[in-house]
C-alpha cells in the first residue's frame, strides 16, 4: 500500500513558529495588562500623604490595601463606594474621641478637627468667647484628653446715655441789634447703647460695645440776635476809634483767648454769620458768653464789634479777622484782657 507523501517541509516550519509565537503573546498581554490596570493614586490620612498605585476598584478597596480603618464618625472623601480613577486623591480624618466638661457635665465628642477650638465648636461653644479654656485654644486634640471650658455664659446690658443739644444762633432783623431772646430752650436727646458681657464664674468680665442707636435725637437751642441798625454801623465807628487812638471808656474786663482769621482759610467766607461783609473790626464769638452786636476793646488790636461765630470759638475765646494773612500770622494766638464795651 503506498504512502501519501508528507507536508512540504516548510509547512512544518510554520507551524512551529506559530506555537512558539502565542504563548510569548499571552505572555506579553498579561503582563502589559497588569501595568494598565495599577492605577495611581494618593492617598492622606490625618495630614499624612502616601502614593501608590493601585488595582482596587473603589475608596474603600485602596483603604483596605493600605490598611487604613475608618468607622460611621470619620470623614472619607470621596465616599467608599467611588471607583477608583487614575489619580484621584482620596482624604481620610478620623474623628477624634474627646471629653468636654462644662458646668458639671461631661459631653463625649467625636471631634473632626485639629485643635481644642475644633472641639468647643463641635460642643456649640463659641471658640472666640475669650473662655480660659484648659488646655488652650490652640492645642492639637489627643484621643482620650478631656477639655475643660469654665462655667460661662453672655450677658446682654443695655444702658441709655443722654446726647448734649447744640446751639444754633440767627439772625432777627425784627429785634435791636446785639439783642438777644431764646426762641426754643433746647432738649437733650437720648441715645441707647447695646453690651455684651461675659460671665465666666459668676464674675463679669470685658465689655464689649455692639450696637448703638438714637432713640430720641437732641433738639437744638435756637437763640434769635438782632441785627436792625446794622453791624456795619458799628464796624466803621469801631474802625474810627481804633484809628484814632482813643483809649477805651468804662465796661468790664475780662480775660480772653485771642486768635486772628482771615478770609480765604478753609471753611472762612466773606460774610459773616449776621450777614455783614468781614473786614477789620469783626470779631467771632462765643454768643453764650459775648452776645452778637456786643462792641469790644482789644489790646493790640483796636476797637470791635462781635458779629461773627464759628465752630471753634466756645467759651472766653475770641477770633479777630485781619485783612491779610501776614497780619493774622504776626498776631498769633495771645491771652488778654479785653473790655467789654456793651
């Protein structure tokens, strides 16, 4: 019987390359699969950074890996049940098993922070109440450490404070001039002031200021000045006197704070607050103490009429205007004794 002939001998080469060609490849795939599926990924526990990389399919598989245990009262973001994605960063913060102990009671806390500020918080006491807590504010928590916050508590005051009325003086054309009347008296007004107060111990501690408001604003003191038989008037006569040199006939002394202004300061107009025209001779004042239309002698100065006020002149003070600034700087400021003509 005869045989058939066999495969060429090429064909049989091919075959062996081929056997020998897939189990290098499966061998190739494993392995390239292997790098693909470690996945990189970092992972920080309590501050602490750690990289890997990472077949698990989810958090809670990488933590299982590194062998980090948490409960129901840490914080793992993102959640256990999240799949694990080339590199993620996944955060662990265990809670931290602390005691508080105020006003006889001991609160148990499970506390996810860093300080014994994070813990008062965590126990709804205000951090910035300036408490002498034990151990301070800012002392890192320890599992197990019991914090001890004294027996405080805040107190609200209110207190009411009485606001001075100010003086508004106008003119009356109606009246003489250097008359003066009282149009309205004036009334004090009434402001109401909020406090915080806390008391640590049974004893009061800092005040602090939180609010105020105006319950009833201050009425002002209106006091009507004559003017009929105009300031201007008696500025020229004044004016003539001083030119004259005649010295100063009767009325009362009395000692005076005298400055000088002069138009063209900040806040000076050309008009008085009676409505004359400033010039040498007006003299502001303190219409309490010398009334508008009052006529004056003042040393070095001359004669004057008091037809002018301003918001720095109170009391025994006196502002003499001079037509130029070197004259107002060359008198200065002096304490004198002024007559008191009217």
């Amino acid at each position: 019987m005869r045989r058939r002939p066999g495969r060429p001998a090429r064909s049989q080469k091919t075959q062996h390359i081929v056997a020998a060609f897939i189990p290098a490849l499966i061998v190739v795939l494993s392995v390239t699969g292997f790098v693909w599926a470690h996945k990189p990924v970092e992972v920080v526990v309590d501050g602490r950074s750690t990289d890997l990389r990472t077949q698990a399919r989810d958090v809670a598989g990488v933590l299982a890996e590194l062998g980090v245990s948490t409960d129901s009262d840490d914080l793992v973001t993102p959640a256990p049940e999240t799949r694990i994605t080339p590199g993620m960063s996944v955060i662990v913060r265990h809670a931290v098993p602390v005691t508080v102990a105020m006003r006889g009671e001991m609160t148990q806390l499970s506390v996810i922070g860093k300080t014994v500020a994070d813990a008062l918080t965590a126990a709804g006491i205000d951090p910035s109440a300036h408490l002498a807590v034990t151990p301070t504010l800012t002392t890192p928590l320890e599992a197990g450490m019991t914090i001890t916050a004294p027996d405080a508590f805040v107190r609200v005051e209110q207190q009411r404070r009485s606001l001075p009325f100010r003086t508004v003086v106008r003119n009356d054309p109606m009246r003489p001039i250097g008359q003066r009347a009282v149009v309205s008296k004036g009334e004090r007004g009434t402001e109401l002031r909020v406090w915080r107060v806390i008391v640590t111990g049974g004893k009061p501690g800092e005040r602090m200021l939180t609010a105020t408001s105006v319950v009833e604003p201050p009425k002002p003191r209106v006091v009507a000045v004559g003017t009929a038989g105009t300031i201007a008037q008696l500025v020229r006569v004044s004016r003539a006197q001083t030119a004259s040199g005649t010295p100063p006939q009767g009325g009362r002394r009395i000692e005076m704070l005298c400055t000088g202004y002069t138009a063209g300061e900040a806040g000076v107009n050309h008009t008085t607050a009676t409505g004359d025209r400033v010039g040498h001779g007006i003299i502001a004042t303190d219409p309490d103490v010398i009334p508008m239309g009052t006529r004056l002698y003042v040393p070095g100065y001359g004669y004057g009429v008091a037809a002018d006020v301003g918001g720095a002149i109170d009391g025994n003070h006196l502002d003499l205007y001079f037509d130029s600034f070197d004259e107002m700087d060359a008198w200065g400021s002096r304490t004198l004794t002024v007559v008191v003509l009217d």
